[in-house]
C-alpha cells in the first residue's frame, strides 16, 4: 500500500451521537456522525477529503487551487477558506451567473479572498474540462503553478478522507457498543459514498452504505463511486477485494431537481432542528435526512438494527434558502 500525503485540518474524531426523538419516532437506533462539526467555518464532508488533495498540492509545489462547484457550493467554500490558510491563491469557476446578493458559502468564499469566475449552467456543464485547463493554462502563463481539485474533491485523493472516517465509525461502534446495519449519506459527487463503501469493506465492517442522491441517478452515482474507488486502489496499491464491493444507492429524492427543495424537506429541516437541534440543509443532507425516515417508515430501508446518518455539513446553504423556507409557511 502506498502513503498519501496528508494535512490534518479538521477536528476529529467527530462525536457519533443518537437521536433520541428520532429513533423514538422511527422505532430504530438512528444515530448522527456529527461531520457537519469538522469545523466551524471549514466545516462538513469536504474538510477530511482536502486534508488529502490539499497535501497533494503542496507535495507537487502548486501555489493556486484551481477548483470548480454551484454558486453555493460547500466545497467551494471549504477551499477557499483552507487555500487561504495554507498560502494558496485559490481560483473558483462557479456555475450560474452573478448573483445579485452575496450570501452563504459564496459570501464565505470572498471573504477568503478567492478569485471567482461565474459560468452560465450550460456552457459550464458542457465544457467544464474545457474551462479547468484553460484555467489552469492561463495561471500558467502567469509564472504560477495551479493545481486543479475536481468537483467536491471526488477522485482517486479524496477518497482517502472518507475511508478514514470509516476507520473512525469502526472505533465509536466498538466504544458504544453497537453493531449499526446501516450508514446513509448524500451523495453529490460520489466520494464520500465512494470513501464510506471501500472503507467498511477494507475495514471489515459488517454493514450497508446507501448514498442518497442530490442530483444525478443512481446509474450515474453507481458508475462513479465505482471508478473513484477502482482509480483508489489502484494508484495507492491497496489489498481489498473488490468483487465483495456492494454500492448502494437511493435516487428517489431528488425532487425537481439539484439544490431544489420541497415543503417535506423544509418540513423535515424545521422538525429535526426543533427536537434535536441538528441543523440540516436543503441541499444534501435535508434531502437525505428526510429520504432516510420515508425509507425506514417504509422498510426501504432493511432490518430493525441500528442506522446511522452521516451529517455531512451544509449549513450555510441553508441560509441562502431562507426565503425558501418562509414561503413554505412552516409553523
Ligand atoms: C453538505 C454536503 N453534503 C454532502 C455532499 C455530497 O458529498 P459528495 O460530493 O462526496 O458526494 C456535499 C457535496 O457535494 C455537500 O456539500
């Protein structure tokens, strides 16, 4: 097996705490890794993936993160919030136009001083590629050394970072004392997923991850977890069987589509932050949260043993979405 480079910039291990009401309601353990507390700033999924691809960057002498993502994207924000701390210039291309407020992740990420160039959502989906090398080309050209991180840091690197947290979850599970039958969490990208389902199997952990698609469907997210864990191994020499891999996926709760949240979701966010605090937001773990509970309700989701919710951050994506919320009159 080879080393990866690695920072340490998140605060772990993250707390694995049960949800009382929660489970009261569903009738089953559902406990929450707490990955949304990473950090504060810097916080949610994408830290513990950074502190990988970020090592890279530095390891092959990069001075400008070159990274892409939506308008409020988390990784974006965490990128650009952990170049500046780390002395990298950090370049953003974002998909959509210029908004007329700045507010959430994308205040976050100018505050951080982040370069930010906006693209309109088709240009930038058909020709993303396109854009990152020529990004890239013209920081070049400019006496820099750029470093290209894809979107939401899901490739061969990042997937270090959730294969980590599974190690992580091994511990707690042995320290409570419990034996979960499932892990769920959103997916968008795939990595985490990707990191969470080669983990639990490279760590023998006798249990299924499910993805909860935000976006694509789960052809989509089947295909790319797969690649991202097939590229893991093999560039990092890794002894996993991999015809024992097992990738879940629930692509019924999309709804209209990416970063597009309904009353149910806003019901939900609004519901588990009155009786448990937890903050969730509409765009991933919102959708997940409430995916999981319609899927346990339903025996979707297999078994009666414990499951539990990996919270992989988001808050301030909520906050772009508050009028969203108040137009859905919630009491
Ligand atoms: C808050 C949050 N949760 C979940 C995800 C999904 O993680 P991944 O991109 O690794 O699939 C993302 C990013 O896409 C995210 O920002």
């Amino acid at each position: 097996m080879k080393e990866a480079p690695r920072l340490k910039l998140a605060h772990l291990p993250t707390p694995l705490q049960l949800l009382s009401s929660v489970s009261e309601q569903a009738g089953r353990n559902v406990w929450v890794k707490r990955d949304d507390l990473t950090g504060f700033s810097v916080s949610g999924n994408k830290i513990r993936k950074l502190e990988y691809s970020l090592a890279k960057a530095r390891s092959e002498g990069a001075d400008v993160i070159v990274t892409c993502g939506g308008i409020q994207s988390n990784h974006c924000r965490a990128t650009a919030i952990l170049g500046a701390k780390l002395g990298f210039k950090v370049h953003l291309l974002l998909r959509g136009e210029e908004p007329e407020e700045i507010e959430g992740n994308l205040f976050l990420d100018q505050l951080a001083g982040a370069e930010i160039s906006y693209f309109a959502k088709r240009y930038y989906h058909a020709h993303l590629d396109f854009l990152a090398e020529e990004t890239c080309e013209k920081h070049r050209q400019a006496g820099e050394k750029p470093f290209f991180i894809p979107t939401g840091a899901s490739d061969a690197v990042g997937v270090w970072g959730y294969v980590n947290a599974a190690e992580e979850l091994k511990a707690d599970f042995a320290r409570l004392g419990i034996q979960p039958e499932h892990i769920i969490s959103a997916t968008g990208s795939g990595g985490t997923q990707a990191g969470l389902t080669v983990g639990t199997l490279l760590h023998d952990m006798p249990v299924l991850v499910t993805g909860y698609a935000v976006c694509d469907d789960e052809a989509w997210f089947v295909n790319k977890v797969d690649t991202d864990i097939r590229d893991w191994a093999e560039k990092y020499e890794i002894d996993v069987d991999l015809s024992r891999l097992k990738i879940s996926v629930r692509d019924a709760y999309i709804g209209d589509g990416y970063a597009i949240a309904g009353k149910p979701i806003f019901e939900t966010i609004t519901k588990v932050f009155r009786s448990e605090s937890l903050l969730l937001d509409p765009v991933y773990s919102g959708k997940a949260f409430y995916g999981m509970l319609c899927d346990i309700e339903s025996q979707e989701l297999h078994g009666s043993g414990d499951i539990v919710f990996v919270h992989t951050g988001g808050a301030f994506g909520l906050f772009a979405q508050r009028k969203e919320w108040l137009r859905h009159s919630i009491s």
